[in-house]
C-alpha cells in the first residue's frame, strides 16, 4: 500500500530556500513578500477575549457555541447580504486551510468523481481532490483560455467547484452577475458550489460579493457554501479561525463527521472569534494599513518595470516584468526581496510572480528603496 503522501505534489517551497538565502544576505537584511502570513498586532479586545476563556478545562462542541453562532449568523448577514439565517446555516471550522484539504474526502468524494478550481490558484484546492483520490480538472476565468470556463465544464462527474473570490494569488474578483451565472449553472447540473471568499473584506478596486447574496442565490442556499476566515482581516492566522455558511443540508452531514474526527475550535479562540466578528473597527484599522501598503508597493513596481494585472482585492500584487517568473524571483532576491513564484500556483503563472502585502510598513519602505534604487 502507497503512503498517502505519494498522492501529493511536491511541497513547492522548497524550491523558493536558494532564493531566500540570497535575500537573507542583502546587507538591509530580507523583506519576505512570498508569503500571506499577517504581521501586525492581533486586536487588543480580541485577544483579551481570549485571555478571558484561558480557563476552558472542557471540551469545546464541534459546532461552537450558541454565542458563536449568533456573532456568526449576525456578520454574514450584516457583512455578506444574506437573509434569515439560522445556526444550521453556519459551521465554524478549524482555519480554512483544512477544510479546503479534507472537504472532498468529507463530501464522500473519490475515484470517478471530479473536482474543479480555478487554474490560478491556491495549491490545496487539488491537494484535497487527491487526498480523496478523485480527479481534478482546472478551469480559466480568461475568455479564449487553454482551458473551459467553469460553466464550460462538462458536468458528468463534477461534484465539486470552487470558486475563489478575491483570487489567490490573482487577486481577481467575480463580479455579481458573473457569480450569478455559475451558481444557475451549477444548480442546473447539480454541482455542488464552494466559494472560498477569504479575503472579501479586502476589496480595492472593486467591492466583492458573496454567493449568499440574494442577487447571486436569489434568496436560496441550496447548493451553496461559502467559506470565510478571520486570518487575513483580524489578523489571526496563529488562532485558526474559520467558518462556513451556506446550505444546511449540506453543513448538516459535515458537522456530523467533523464530530467524530474531532475537529474543533478551541473553546478560546471561539470566543476570539465571537469579539472579531462583533467588532468592524479594528477591520477598518488593518485595511487602512494594508492599502498604504498596497499603494507604495505597486507604484515600486510599476516604476521598475512591473506589469501588474488583476489584484482588484486580496492581499497581493500579481506581477510581471514578463519573463520567467523564476528569473524575476531571481532578480528580486539580488535586491533582497522575496517573492513566491507564479508557477506555484498552474502553469499559467509561469510569467508572473505573487508580492504579498504581508509586511511591516518599514519592510515596505526597505523594498520600495530598493526597488527605486
């Protein structure tokens, strides 16, 4: 029998360790823009309400607590539109990244059936279908594409699609009446629909939708779920803070075997949750930063040679001095700054390179200095 890790793709960061080491020796030291890992202070009353639950001796329910799901179902619909929400409609979950890995094998899903993502993306969407040993079939949000848009998927098979929207790594945002068609046309097909909207909170050139809008869903859940996270706009990436809303027949069933896989929130961190979804100024605190960030280092790159496409939300730049993206890594990591390659993310991204706005305002100024220099 084959280890389990032999379904898996190399671990891509290890090819990136040559070029951090030739950053690191820059005499200004590293500026690590390669990768989304926040850097600023977790919110000083959300880590109080942590501090306040330390003493949980007990175990935490998978589905939360009551409090949680309120804070829950309160923010989707505040935040994301949607309409008469009850706690079925919300599940919290163990920080997005394990849900995007171990939905498929949770779905039921294996051999014979088939999952699609976009063909820029976020490796973890085809490391779940091979964990489950299904297939896998990436799709273009670029008309003319070598490959179909995702209501161009034959739909014989399809049983899961993911969407993602802000894009990572693009930064690429589903407009509403784009979002609209997918979810009729997966309806129509029977397909079951994933949004990964992580990174809503943080559109720029545009404001992004959710699919539990009413315009996109109009006014139903069926079919749909969208999966959000606390990492990138309460900057909480270290408590693994997550949640999914959307169709109770569908979160009904994944709660069940969550329960007995074990795969719950601590009882602490719920509580942070509760005070991070209850508070929108702190939100406002870290996008103002973000955007000053956002601002200094796209004019940096566009002065230096920098084509930047998409990147209307999301928390990168998604650039090209078209060329190889490993010889721009290459080029950047001479001036000590580190960026993640395109390639990490489909073979479309060969030309382009990831620039994470994860770093301190003087990391930024470094990199903006270098790059005029």
């Amino acid at each position: 029998m084959s280890a389990v890790s032999d379904r898996l793709p190399t671990f891509p960061w290890d090819k990136l360790e040559p070029y951090r080491k030739t950053a690191a020796a820059h005499p200004g030291g590293i500026v690590d823009l390669s990768v989304g890992t926040p850097v600023d202070p977790v919110p000083e009353p959300i880590q109080k309400a942590l501090i306040a639950a330390a003493d949980s001796p007990g175990y935490p329910t998978v589905w939360g607590t009551p409090e949680l799901r309120d804070a829950l179902t309160r923010w989707v619909e505040r935040r994301l539109g949607a309409r008469d929400l009850t706690h079925h409609h919300v599940l919290p979950v163990v920080g997005s990244k394990e849900l995007v890995a171990w939905l498929p094998t949770q779905l039921g899903l294996g051999p014979g059936d088939r999952v699609a993502y976009p063909r820029l993306a976020y490796p973890t969407y085809e490391v779940g279908a091979r964990l489950a040993r299904a297939e896998y079939q990436a799709y273009s949000l670029t008309p003319g594409a070598d490959a179909p848009g995702p209501t161009g998927l034959d739909p014989a098979g399809l049983k899961l699609l993911w969407l993602n929207s802000p894009s990572n790594p693009t930064g690429q945002v589903l407009s509403k009446a784009e979002l609209t068609r997918i979810v009729a046309w997966a309806r129509e097909h029977g397909v079951l629909v994933f949004s990964d909207e992580c990174y809503l909170e943080l559109g720029w050139d545009t404001e992004p939708v959710s699919v539990l809008h009413p315009d996109v869903n109009g006014g139903s859940y069926d079919g749909i779920v969208a999966v959000h996270s606390l990492s990138k706009r309460s900057n909480l990436a270290g408590y693994r803070a997550a949640f999914l809303a959307g169709d109770p027949a569908v979160l009904g069933p994944l709660l069940q075997i969550r329960k007995h896989g074990g795969m719950m929130t601590s009882a602490p961190t719920q509580a942070a949750m509760v005070a991070a979804l209850g508070d929108d100024h702190h939100v406002r605190v870290q996008r103002e930063r973000y955007t000053a960030r956002r601002t200094a280092l796209r004019m940096a790159l566009l002065g230096h040679g920098f084509r930047i496409e998409h990147s209307e939300g999301g928390l990168y730049l998604w650039a090209t001095r078209d060329e190889s993206c490993w010889e721009t890594v290459a080029r950047l990591a001479e001036r000590g700054i580190l960026v993640a390659p395109g390639d990490f993310y489909g073979p479309a991204g060969e030309r382009f390179v990831r620039v994470a706005l994860t770093a301190t305002d003087e990391r930024v100024r470094a990199a903006v200095e270098r790059l005029k220099a």
